[in-house]
C-alpha cells in the first residue's frame, strides 16, 4: 500500500526483571527505555496531514509517564508476566488503540537499550 509511514518517539526510566530468565529469575536492573510508534496512511486530511503529531506524542508521553521511575514488575499486567521487551511494546501498543481508535496504528517498536528493540505489529 503506497502512502505514509508516521513516526513518533518517546521514552521513561523504569527498572524490571524477568520472572525465569535460563530458569532462574533474573535481578532487577533498569533501563532508558525509547518508545516508537508508527502510523500508517493511505490518504491525508484537509490539513494535509496522515494523522496529528501533537494528539499522537501527547497520547504516548501520557503513557510513558505511567511506567517512568517504577518497577514494571509492580504494575498491571507485568506483576502477573515478565515484562520483557515485546510485552512492553504489545502493552503500549494495546493502550494506544484504545486511547486513539481513530489512529491508523501500524507497530510499536520498544528499545530497552542502544542495540535491542522489539516491535509490536498490527495485525
């Protein structure tokens, strides 16, 4: 499908540990976890635009503010499930689309790190 990919990016700090990692739980550390979401569009409004930069950075900052300084593991679903990478970007993901149903939601993608991301893709 041509059209437009948008892209918007955020971020916390937050600190998680893996319930059985190679078997064993894993100590808690932290992370400068980055955020990325990505909106896809075949069309632009009147403006001219896909989707608003503004409602679509003010909706993921909102969200990143609910996990920055915390322990994942402490907070809804992640003190039921590890809070790995790709269920923080699924969880990120799931919120967006209910915060934003008008969104054309495509992926979000979670860094935990400079070298390791995981992406969550609409299905």
């Amino acid at each position: 499908m041509s059209g437009f990919l948008l892209r918007v990016r955020g971020g916390f700090e937050a600190a998680h540990h893996l319930r059985s990692y190679l078997g064993a739980p894993e100590p808690s550390h932290g992370h400068s976890w980055r955020v990325e979401v990505g909106l896809r569009s075949a069309a632009l409004d009147r403006e001219g635009m896909a989707y608003d930069f503004v409602k679509l950075k003010r909706a993921l900052d909102s969200l990143a503010g609910e996990l920055d300084h915390r322990d994942l593991n402490a907070l809804p679903p992640f003190d039921r499930i590890s809070p790995t990478t790709e269920r923080v970007a699924e969880w990120f993901f799931e919120r967006l689309r209910e915060a934003l149903p008008d969104a054309p939601l495509a992926e979000v993608t979670v860094w935990e790190g400079p070298d390791c991301a995981a992406t969550y893709v609409a299905g």
